[in-house]
C-alpha cells in the first residue's frame, strides 16, 4: 500500500476510534445520569450526535424503536462504527 494512502486509513481508523469512544463515554455517563447540560455531555454530544443522527431519523421515519428504553440509533451506530473499523482495518 502506498504511503499516503496507508496515512489516510490511519487517519480514518483513529477518527473513528475517537467517534466511538465518545459515544462509549457518552452513554456510560447518561446511564449514571450525569448533567446533560454540563461542558463535558455537551461536547461529547456535538462530537458524536453527527455519527448518529442519520439513523435516529431512519429510525423514527420508519417508526422503529420508539418504545425501547434504550437509544437503538446510539446501538446501532455504535456497531456500525465498529463493522467499518473491521472493514478498513482488512485493507492493511
């Protein structure tokens, strides 16, 4: 693999290492109903609400998991996250 490309994929796989930790500190601190409108719960929202918001609207168009106590969009992003790590990290 080319060298600027190889830096782009770690590049990418860092990103999304970082989009998905925040959305691992996000929900253990929302379990533990930490203040959302305090600094950190805001930044990690602005950080990962733009991975997850695609789907929380799928989601609702198509009236998926309106009842669940649980944040499927949040769930569901998270795996995704992870499957396209796995993806890109097959390419090295």
């Amino acid at each position: 693999m080319p060298e600027p490309l190889y830096v782009l994929v770690q590049f990418v796989l860092i990103f999304l290492d970082v989009i998905s930790f925040s959305m691992l500190i996000r929900a253990i601190l929302s379990f533990l109903g930490v203040n959302e409108g305090g600094l950190l719960m805001r930044f990690l929202y602005v950080v990962t609400e733009p991975a997850i918001m695609p789907l929380r609207k799928l989601f609702y168009k198509l009236n998926w998991f309106q009842n669940t106590p649980f944040d499927m969009a949040h769930l569901f992003t998270y795996t995704v996250l992870w499957i396209l790590q796995l993806l890109i990290s097959s390419l090295i």
